[in-house]
C-alpha cells in the first residue's frame, strides 16, 4: 500500500517536473497562428464580421470560434486562403459570393460635408469641404461606413457592373 | 526538312471545301461600321476623333493607350455618328465602347506614305511602323504585333504560321494563294527587324495550293516554306514550334525564351501593306462558312463591318442557323447576336445547323481517357475537370490548369460530351477574379495601415502640443503666483 | 538480425495495428481527409507510440515488477502516456502552429488512442524482450501511418468522384476502409506455414 503510493506520487512528481520544464524551454508567446491570420485579412478594420476589428477575427479564427467565410470584403480569395492555412475544409459552394459592390457618389446631392471620408479606412474617398466627393474605385472595400454618415444618403453601395474585362464563364451546370 | 513529333491532338473533320475554292472578293463597304475600340488584347484605344468629324479612309480614329495596346484608324471615308457602346463580338454579349462610322461610299484615302525601299528602315522604324498602323496578331490572339517585335529582337528563328488548322476556316489559305509575293516581302521585312536568322513558314499538308505558291514565292530567298501534317491544333504557337523546331516553351513561358517569334501568314501581310504602301490595319479576310450559309466564300472585310452584312453577301441562309461563331468552330466566339461587328481578329463567320454543331446532353464519366490522349499539351483533362468541379481550383492548377491552351481537343473528343474546356475556361477566370481580389486586397490593406498610422501620429502630435500648452499655462499660472506672494510679502 | 527484420515486417505489414488488430480506428477515420495532415498525425503518432513503450517497459521492469504493483500497470501507462502527449503537443505547438491547428482534437486524443496503450500491455502480456518490445512498436506505428497515408490518398480520390448522396462522404470512407483491411489480409500470405 505504501509502496503503491510512494511509488505513484514519485512517479506522478517526476513527470510532472519534467512537463514543467517543457513548458518552460517552449513556451509560445500569445499565438503565432494569429499574426499569420491578420496577414491574410484584408486589414481594413471594417467590423462586419462582427468582430472587433481584424485582429479580434483572426483571434476568433484561430481559437476556432469563427468559420473562414466570416470576412465579406474578402469574399472567397480570403476564405480560401485562411481555410489553407488552418487546414480546414471551407464549402465554397454554400457561401455565395455576394455582389461586388462600391460605395458611389451621387454627385446631385452630395453636400460636400467630408464626413464619409473621415470615416473611410482605406482613404478611398477623395474630396474637400463644399466639394463634391468621389470614390477611388480601387481603394474602396464596400465597407458600407460611409454610407451610415451620410447626412443626404448620397453615397450609397451600388453593385459593380460586369464588364467585358471582368466578364467570366460561369461553372458548367451538371446534370444530377 | 524533318518535322518533330508532336502529342496529342485531333483529326476533326475539315469542311474546308465549302470555301476553299472561293476566291477572296470584297464586301461593298457598308452603310454603316461600329468599330470597337478594343479589338486587341490590352488596353483599349483613347478617340481621337469628335461627333460629327469627316474622316478619310486610314485616318487615325483612336491612338493606342499605354504600352500593351493598338491604334484603330477608319475603315472608309464618311462622318462619324457616334461615340457610344455596340455589342462586343464576344459570347457574354455585353457592351464595349466603339465609334460608330457612315460611311460616304466615296472611299477616299488618307494621303499615303509609301516607301520604295523598305528594307532601309532600321527595326526601330519598321515595329514604329506597325505600331502606327495598328496592326495585331490577325490568327485570333490579337496580341499588339509591334510590341511582339520589341520583345523578340534577336531572335534565332522566326516561324510565320500557315497552320490554320481550324475547321471551316480558308482565309490564310486564300490569302496565301492569291498574295504570296506581298506575304514573303512582309516576312522579310519581320525578319529583319527582328534580325531573325532561320525564317521557317509552315503549311498543314491540306493546302497543296498554298504550299505551291508559297514556295514560288520563296525562290532566291532563304525563307523555308514547309509543308506540316495536317492536325489539330497544328495552328497553336506551342505546337507549331514544337513540330517545326522541336524546342518546347517552359510552362509559363513565351516563344522568345526559346529564341523562336510567331506570326501569322496574315500578319505579315498587314506589315506589307503597312510599311510597303503605308495603308494601316483596316480591312482582313474572313471566311464565311458553316451549313447553314448558302454560298460559303473568302470575303475582304472592311473592320467594323455588321457580321449580318457577310451572311446576306453570302446569300443568306438555305436552312436555320443553330449557332452563330465568330473565328473557328473550336475556339471560336460564340455569338447571339448577329449585329456584332468584324473585328481585326475575326478569322471566320460560320453559321452552324444543328446537325453540325452535334450537342448532346454529358454523361458521367467513364475514365476512357480519350481527352489525354488528345491533350496536345499533355494534361489530364478528366482529373483537372474533377477537381475543379468539386472546387477544388488549387488541385487542377496542381495538375497544369495554367498549361491548358483551351484548344478543345478534349471537349471534342469526350465520348461522354462533359464540357471539359469550359470548365478549365470557368476555373481560368475563377483563378483571375481571386488573384484580382487578392492584389486589391493587399493595396487596400496597405492603404488601411497607412491610415491608422497617419491617424496616430496625428494624435500624438495633437497630444504632445496639448502637453506643451499646460506646461506653458502651469509655468505662468506659478509665475503669477510667485508674484503674488513676492507683492504680499 | 533478420529476427528483428521480420519482427518489423511483421508488425508493419502482417499484423497491422489498424487494419488487422484493429486499434487506432478513431483517427484513423478522423484524420484521414488529406494526405499531408494524415502524415503528420502518423508521424506524432510514431513519436508518441515509440516513447510510451519504452517508458511502459522500464516501468514495468523496474517499477511494477519489483514492488509487486503490476495491479497498477494501467494506472501508471495512462500517466506515462499522458505526459509524453502533453509533451508533443508542446513541441508541436511551438513549431508548427497550423499544423497544430489542423491536428486539432486529435493531438490530445492520441492519449486514448487504444493503439497506444494496447501496445505495451501485449508486450508484457507476451513477456517480450526490451529490443522487440521497442522494435515492435515503432513497426506497429510505421504500420499504421502507412495505412493512414493509405487511406488519406484514396479519400482524396474519392473526394472527386460523384457519389449519390447517401454514400457520398463517410459512408464511402467506411466501405473504402473495410476493402483496404481486406487487402491487408493478403499480408497474411507473407508468414510461411
């Protein structure tokens, strides 16, 4: 009896010893996998997924309690590319790429009042005071925060029209 | 010569004799052109001209815009009408901005510049030369020919491809036939400003008469006409390089890595006419074909013509058409709307019966491995149309998706008719739209940082001049009080 | 010396440790979607399967068996066990984040992988030697990350054929895993009579 307690207890203290030093020698500050995810998220800091900001979604999707479609600038590029790094399986087929979109100008009444580019996390709305302002289409994510500030809902999301250059083929139907 | 061997491809039936023996005649220009300004690969041509403006034949309509692009000049003399959007010749049917054109009837020329020894002209000149008459690849890639000739300087070997290797289509046999003497001088003349040292034509073996004129042609020169078995995609820059030098351009590569420049007969006959008589790129040749048209015929198409125009020069139809194509029946466009104009890399018009175009619905599949057999590139098209059908676009790029030339070899083979080339098309542009994605995103992330570092550092400035008020205020509030107690005491 | 190549063929091949004994089954249904992560699991695996009997075989020999305490084996090979998971978890972790990640649940569970304490109770069960305790495990675990990598690969194919909706998925996987164990039968032929 004493012997199996003895024993036990040495050998529970031993191994116990040695995790500990473990620890020590590879120990692992905060989580890489994270910093490697807010370098595949877009950056812009725009919320929708309804995290704090991308560094709380790669947070999220590091401890697994996102899934990698949560990002909607990114759209399936992004989804893929962080299924890839986390290893998991992403079903593209259920996430339906929604409609690109840009934020546009209604120039007839736009007051020139600045406030949506205050807002804009990616200095895509150029213009000044009692100026009408216009989007840099290459810079805007369709974020959607300069919509919200708009006091005459001037600028607004409209969908980007296809064009010859951004036309494609679509996926050839199957038969069942 | 000794010809190499080549992988894959497809005997489909040729259907050349409906137009083959026709020779070119010219369209009566027509009432009206849309000339699109993007008839190239690249970016599209700026105008140049208003609404309104009386132009000449040649003149210059639209300049070229930045390196990768093309000059577009009027096919006729006559007033221009319109700066506005037509459909493009392109199977999504949707618009593109071109320069609507009506014509006067009077075709009357630009004053031309011609040059009497063309072979003065440095190489520098010549590619100027043809960049002004906004020449482009006419076999159907459209790629800008000058630009082709700055990027090949000094290279070994210049092949001018006779391959045509599509069904239907007889415009490079025609013009072979019928204007040797003008190809071989527009050969030379690539060939010198490209210092090329081998200049090899190639023919597939069905076009005896081409073969025949071209080699008179090429007497006293040291051109090298040769005839090559007749296959497809014989006509594709890959295979043709491969069959007459047996040298295989690395996955990702061009020609010129290889020291090999390609240009089509047709081309060549454009820089003729160019540096030759100064006429700009404004007309081609265009087959008109397919079972559905009554007389088949080669047709010198002035650039913006209506295709509806060709089909009722050609007689019309003798039953309906089930499909409309613009270029060959295996790589061509397929068109709904037969309003669409001729292009400068419209090869063909064909209007397909239904009997032609033999659809039938896909099967599963059987794993016969037909389409690798056909694959002139040596992919496995059935496990790349697998993956990409179950999404998984990185396992088919893993396989050679990339590689793919889209020749249709395998779709045409299937037994099973899976639509394997329009999946690797779909996966093709899948690819595209996420790397167009990804680079945006990448740009606008840094745009992102930069902001939120601007908007800190703004802050700490704003801070730091605060800081430096209260310490200013403090300083003179105990300034002030020490006064006091100084004025008490 | 040939004893010992036999011994390793024996255990890799003949009598594999999923296939024919049947332990390990849970990852090997688990992770066996994708050939990299498959060999990285067989590969944790190895590393885990090969430490424990080692350390089961000194305990047992110097600890268990000199006291008297064998009605503690289990008891004590769970806790040896135990610590040599946490310590791959650890290094894995600290080196390969994603492939930590990917590994998921399954790095902890090697712990209850019945594989790898059914390998040191047959040793003692069998009163074999250190060298063919040791031997036979690393040949059981060589086994079964051949057999996972196996198996891996054609899901991967199988991921790309159409499948009606009822089998399509797991279903396949088990039929598909039930073939392969039959074929590993043909191993069987390899033991002379």
């Amino acid at each position: 009896m004493i012997a199996a307690l003895t024993s036990l207890t040495i050998l529970g203290a031993f191994l116990g010893l040695v995790l500990g030093i473990a620890a020590r020698v590879f120990k692992v500050e905060g989580n890489p996998l994270t910093a490697e995810l807010i370098a595949i998220l877009p950056g812009s800091q725009c919320g929708q997924c309804g995290f704090p900001g991308c560094a709380g979604a790669a947070q999220a999707l590091a401890e697994g309690r996102a899934p990698v479609t949560l990002c909607p600038p990114g759209g399936r590029a992004v989804a893929l590319a962080l299924a890839a790094k986390l290893g998991t399986e992403v079903n593209l087929a259920g996430m339906k790429d929604a409609v690109p979109m840009m934020a546009e100008v209604q120039e007839e009444i736009c007051i020139g009042c600045t406030r949506c580019f205050k807002v804009c996390p990616t200095d895509a709305i150029v213009g000044a005071a009692q100026q009408i302002h216009s989007v840099f289409r290459e810079a805007c994510t369709a974020c959607g925060k300069c919509e919200e500030v708009c006091p005459t809902e001037s600028i607004k999301l409209q969908p980007i029209l296809v064009t010859l250059q951004s036309w494609r083929w679509h996926k050839p139907v199957e038969a069942a | 010569m000794n010809l190499f061997d080549l992988r894959g491809g497809i005997h489909p039936e040729g259907r050349k004799n409906l137009s083959a023996a026709h020779p070119i005649c010219a369209l009566p220009v027509p009432k009206r052109l849309f000339i699109p300004l993007q008839q190239h690969i690249g970016a599209p041509a700026q105008p140049v001209v208003a609404v309104g403006q009386n132009v000449l034949k040649g003149q210059l309509l639209a300049t070229a815009q930045g390196a990768l692009s093309s000059a577009i000049h009027a096919p006729t003399s006559g007033v221009i009408t319109g700066l506005g959007d037509c459909t493009a010749p392109h199977p999504s049917g949707l618009a593109v901005p071109s320069i609507t054109l009506d014509s006067d009837g009077e075709s009357r020329w630009i004053a031309l510049i011609a040059t009497a020894d063309p072979f003065q002209l440095t190489p520098e000149e010549i590619s100027q030369r043809v960049a002004a008459a906004g020449i482009v690849g006419l076999g159907g890639a459209t790629f800008p020919s000058a630009l082709k000739l700055n990027l090949s300087h000094g290279v070994q070997t210049l092949i001018m491809n006779g391959g045509e290797c599509e069904p239907y289509l007889t415009c490079d046999d025609r013009i072979m036939q019928e204007r040797a003497a003008q190809i071989m001088q527009g050969i030379q003349l690539i060939a010198h400003a490209v210092a090329a040292q081998e200049v090899l034509v190639g023919i597939e073996d069905n076009k005896p008469e081409a073969i025949a004129a071209m080699q008179a042609a090429a007497k006293n020169t040291s051109v090298k006409v040769t005839a090559m078995p007749s296959m497809y995609p014989m006509g594709s820059e890959k295979q043709i390089i491969q069959v007459l030098t047996g040298k295989e351009i690395p996955a990702g590569g061009r020609p010129a890595d290889i020291g090999v420049l390609v240009h089509n007969v047709a081309t060549a006959f454009a820089v003729q006419q160019a540096i030759v008589e100064g006429k700009p790129l404004i007309s081609r040749i265009v087959t008109v074909s397919g079972g559905a048209i009554k007389v088949p015929c080669n047709l010198e198409v002035l650039v913006g013509t209506p295709m509806q125009e060709l089909i009722d020069f050609a007689g019309g139809y003798v039953q309906p058409a089930a499909r409309l194509v613009l270029g060959g029946p295996m790589m061509g466009q397929q068109i709904s709307n037969p309003a669409v104009p001729v292009v400068k890399g419209t090869s063909g018009v064909l209007a397909l019966t239904t009997a032609e175009i033999g659809q039938a619905e896909p099967a599963p599949c059987i794993r016969c491995s037909s389409c690798v057999r056909a694959c002139p590139v040596g992919l496995l098209p059935l496990e790349m149309a697998a993956h990409i059908r179950t999404a998984n676009l990185s396992g088919a790029v893993n396989l050679g998706l990339k590689d793919c030339i889209a020749c249709g070899s395998c779709s045409y083979v299937c037994p099973a008719h899976i639509p394997l080339v329009h999946f690797f098309n779909y996966a093709k542009g899948d690819l595209t739209a996420q790397e167009r994605t990804k680079l945006k995103q990448e740009s606008t992330k840094k745009l992102a940082e930069e902001r939120s570092e601007r908007i800190a550092r703004i802050e700490r400035a704003r801070a730091e001049a605060a800081a430096k008020r209260k310490a200013a205020r403090e300083a003179k509030e105990r300034a002030a009080a020490a006064k006091l107690t100084t004025e008490a005491v | 010396m040939s004893e010992y190549l036999f011994l390793l063929l024996s255990t890799v091949l003949v009598n594999n440790v999923v296939l024919v004994k049947f332990l390990g089954l849970c990852p090997f249904m688990g992770i066996s979607k994708k050939m990299d992560t498959a060999l990285s699991m067989g590969l944790a695996t190895t590393f885990v399967i090969t430490f424990t009997t080692a350390g089961a075989w000194l305990l047992e020999h110097w600890l268990l068996m000199p006291l008297g305490l064998e009605y503690l084996r289990i008891l004590t090979y769970i806790l040896a066990i135990a610590a040599v998971v946490q310590f791959t978890e650890m290094v894995i972790r600290k080196t390969a984040p994603a492939l930590y990640q990917v590994l998921g649940i399954y790095l902890p569970l090697i712990t209850t992988n019945c594989a790898v304490l059914g390998l040191p109770l047959l040793n003692v069960q069998e009163k074999n030697s250190f060298i063919v305790s040791l031997i036979g495990a690393f040949g059981a675990s060589v086994g079964f990350t051949l057999v996972l990598v196996l198996f891996a690969g054609l899901r991967e194919r199988l991921a790309l054929a159409k499948a009606s909706p009822t089998f399509a998925g797991t279903p396949l996987a088990f039929i598909t895993a039930g073939l392969l164990a039959l074929t590993f039968m043909g191993f069987a032929g390899l033991v002379p009579h």
